[in-house]
C-alpha cells in the first residue's frame, strides 16, 4: 500500500503574523480598552459622538435611533448604540459590573461627558412613579467602586453636568428631587426587612444599581459624568415593587421624556460651548 505524500498541518503560532485584522498581544490598559470598546459596540473607535448617554434598556437606544433617524448599531453585542451627531447612547446592560466596564472603555474615546438615564426605586413616599431624581452624590453600597477608591472617597457627579440636567428639566416645566441614591449589587432584597431600615435609616432618597458605580469609575478615568434617574417603582412596601406590567408602564408613559431631557441636556453642553471637566482629577 503506497504511502500518501500528504503532510500534517502545522502547529498554529501561539500569535499569528501581525498584519490587518490580525490578534495581536493587548500589553498595556490603553490597549485593552481601544480593542474592547468596538469588540463590545461593533462600532469603530472614530464613530463615537464626543457627548454619551447611558442606560441599560434598550428603549432608549430604539427610541433615540428612531427620533434620528439613525440606525442601531451592535444588535448582536453586549452594548448596543446608536449616534446622531456628537452623541451616542449605549444601552450597557445592568448592574455596577458592566457600568464600571462601559466607563472604563469609554476612556479609549475620552468624552466630553457621559449622563446616566437610569431607573431607580424610590425609597422616600414623595418619591412617586415618573418623579426625576438628580443625585447629588451616591453612597457605594455595590462593592465594584472599592476597586477603583477606597472606601472613604465619595462618588459625585460632575456639578456643571448636573446643573445642566437641571435647567433643562426646568425648561421642560418639570420637576425633580435631589439626594442622595444608595446603589447595591443586590437585586433581589424587596422581602429584606432589615435591609428595607437600613435604606430608611441612611435617608437615601432612591436605590439603584449602578449610578455611584458610573461616578467613581468616571473619576477614576477623569471622565466627567452625570445621572438622572426615572423613578419606576416603589419597592418600600410590597405593593409598590416592579413587575412586568408595572415596568411597561413606565416605559410607555415617562420614558421618552426621560430620554428627551437627557437629549437635551447634553445639547446645551454642545450649544453653549460649556465644559463640565471642572475637577482636578
């Protein structure tokens, strides 16, 4: 029986030859996160608007895209988005672990600002469904943070950030409340009694999930950052918690002016030539 003249394929290099497209070893942070950010997005790092909007919903990003008339980009990534003119929105998902890493890869394209939308559960009776929250600060319940600052190290967000967001909601003839917002990793604690006065003990206005993530992180990359949270449910009492028919509610009455002012308020920015980079980081 002739032997055949077919060779073996050879081993594969443990990293390919370098050229267009190919791996290549990420060495340093600023390596990791120019490669990531598209990884994530399925967008280049030149097509990011300079001015971010973040949130975990993929409404907004739907919404945004059809007021625009953009399209979504990355449907089939972790953080889809969209962009019209200066301004992209991610949708980033939830909870303070992908909020610290969409602000720790937002420093691959260093923006202007980022404002969070975000939802948050009204903790105070007077905060009532559709109320806007304007967090002066966050308290660092959710652990990620202690990765970035120790614990002593507050979480704020960029004043001048935040005084735009409230001009524009005034423009707007609405309303807000103003505290502080407790975030935790826990998402399921509606039933926790103790926990419930823990929250009533510390006088925390709202109680979310990311937003003191999203200011600590943004420190920590000099980012300069903001949040406005949508009030969408009351978990304080067992009435008042999310459910899937509650939260569409939400979405169909208060989400779009959520998104408008948020649109607008980043706009301002833009218009006006103002800068909120006023910390020394």
């Amino acid at each position: 029986m002739a032997k055949s003249s077919k060779k073996p394929p050879a081993p594969e290099p443990a990293f390919p030859a370098a050229g267009p497209g190919a791996p290549f070893p990420l060495k340093t942070r600023r390596d990791i996160v120019e490669n990531w950010l598209p990884r994530y997005t399925g967008v280049p790092l030149a097509e990011f608007g300079d001015y971010i909007l973040l949130t975990n919903f993929q409404r907004y990003v739907q919404l945004f895209a059809k007021q625009h008339g953009v399209p979504v980009r990355g449907r089939d990534k972790p953080m889809p988005s969209a962009t019209a003119g200066r301004i992209t929105i991610i949708n980033f998902g939830m909870g303070s672990a992908t909020a610290a890493t969409v602000m720790d890869l937002l420093s691959a394209v260093t923006p202007k600002a980022v404002l969070f939308l975000g939802k948050c559960g009204g903790v105070k009776h007077r905060a009532e469904l559709g109320d806007f929250i304007l967090p002066i600060a966050a308290i660092r319940g959710e652990g990620t943070s202690n990765d970035y600052f120790p614990p002593e190290v507050p979480a704020l967000p960029a004043f001048a950030l935040q005084k735009a967001i409230s001009t524009t909601i005034r423009d707007h003839a609405r309303d807000y409340y103003t505290g502080t917002v407790y975030t935790t990793n826990r998402r399921v604690w509606e039933h926790d009694a103790d926990f419930k006065a823990y929250l009533k003990k510390i006088r925390c206005l709202a109680i979310d999930m990311e937003t003191a993530t999203i200011f600590s992180v943004g420190f920590f990359n000099e980012i300069p950052t903001g949040a406005l949270l949508l009030v969408s449910d009351q978990p304080m009492s067992p009435e008042g918690i999310k459910t899937a028919a509650s939260d569409k509610a939400v979405d169909h009455t208060y989400v779009a002016d959520h998104l408008r002012i948020g649109i607008d308020s980043l706009n301002q920015l833009i218009h006006q030539g103002l800068t909120v980079k006023h910390l020394i980081f």
